[in-house]
C-alpha cells in the first residue's frame, strides 16, 4: 500500500500585529498629529523689554489726574512675566505710587494665558478666587496686541473689569487702559510708552 505523504507543515506565523517598522511608523504619525493638535504658543519675544510714559487719566465725572506708567515684560521658564508700575501726583505735589508683578502661562487655548498669582497646598501655582474679594486674571496675545484683563467681584455681586491693551508700535507700546463697574465705563487711558 502506497503511503499517503502529509502535508508540508505550514511555517509558523508571526504573532505581531505589526512588523517592528511600521509600528515606529505610526508611532511617530501618532506624535507628529498630537503636537499639530496642541495650540501654538503666542510670540511674546516681541513683547519682551521696559517701556515708560506719561499721561493724563480721566474719570468719568470730569476729573483727572497725571500718572507715570512703566510696564516690564519678561520670560520665565513656563511663560511671561509683566510687571507695571503707576504713580499718581496729586493736586497738593503727593505722589502715590502702586506696583503690580504677574506671571503668565499657557492654558489649553491658544493664545490665552493663566494667571499664576499664588501655590496651593501641592505647591502648583494657580489663579486668585474672585468670591473671596480677589482679581480673577488672564492675558491674551492677539497679533501685535498684549491684552490683560482683572475681573472683580464687588462686596454687593457686581463686578469690575479692567483691561489693559499694549499694542507693539514703532519705538515702544500703544498702551489703551479701560474701567467698567457693572458695564458703566469709569475710566480710560490711552498713551504711547517708549521702548526704553
């Protein structure tokens, strides 16, 4: 009786999915469509320096008053520092001067920074509470503009809303201040500080 020969035996498959090549290949896809799905990060090089100037405030009843203006624009290790001081002379020769220094960080959206004013108990910097009296603030960089808002929280449930606009021009900043107390307009400043 003839043997029946037996099937060759079927050569062992491999058990990846994926060769090892084309694994680091969509690997590196995968990277390359998570950066492009990040936000860009706003060029505030431009913005970087010391600029001063001077100019005239005017408050909504008719008054006004002279202030110096200087703003100091700085990069940290995770994003900007502005700091600006203003001093204020009073009719009878006083002058009163108010410093403020706030870091800035990049938030999820692009172009919109978070204030990073004090640490909580993890030791993470993270932004004021406006229910507890304090400025809830944020920055954003529109094109040639630096914007910084503070939203207040009145003791009555009203809110107050500044916003500083620093737009690059030749030579220095376009500097445009506003005021607003429950939508009303209190006060407004708009002058040019030079790049010092």
């Amino acid at each position: 009786m003839k043997a029946i020969p037996r099937p060759a035996r079927a050569e062992a498959r491999s058990t990846e999915f994926f060769p090892a090549g084309m694994f680091l290949y969509l690997l590196a896809g995968a990277a390359a469509l998570m950066l492009l799905a990040m936000p860009a990060a706003a060029d505030i090089s431009r913005f970087l320096g010391d600029y001063s100037g001077s100019a005239p405030v005017r408050y909504e009843d008719g008054t006004s008053q002279q202030r110096d203006m200087s703003v100091s624009i700085r990069e940290t290790g995770e994003g900007f520092l502005v700091a600006w001081t203003t001093t204020t002379e009073k009719e009878d020769g006083r002058r009163k001067t108010k410093s403020y220094e706030i870091e800035f960080r990049p938030s999820p959206r692009e172009g919109i920074y978070a204030a990073a004013q004090k640490r909580n108990v993890f030791g993470h910097s993270v932004q004021l509470d406006p229910m507890k009296g304090e400025p809830y603030v944020w920055g954003r960089i529109d094109g040639d503009t630096l914007s910084v808002y503070s939203l207040f929280v009145t003791p009555s449930g009203d809110y107050e809303m500044q916003q500083f606009d620093r737009t690059l021009t030749e030579g220095g900043l376009q500097l445009v201040f506003t005021a607003e107390k429950a939508g009303e307009p209190e006060r407004r400043v708009e002058t040019f500080l030079k790049r010092e």
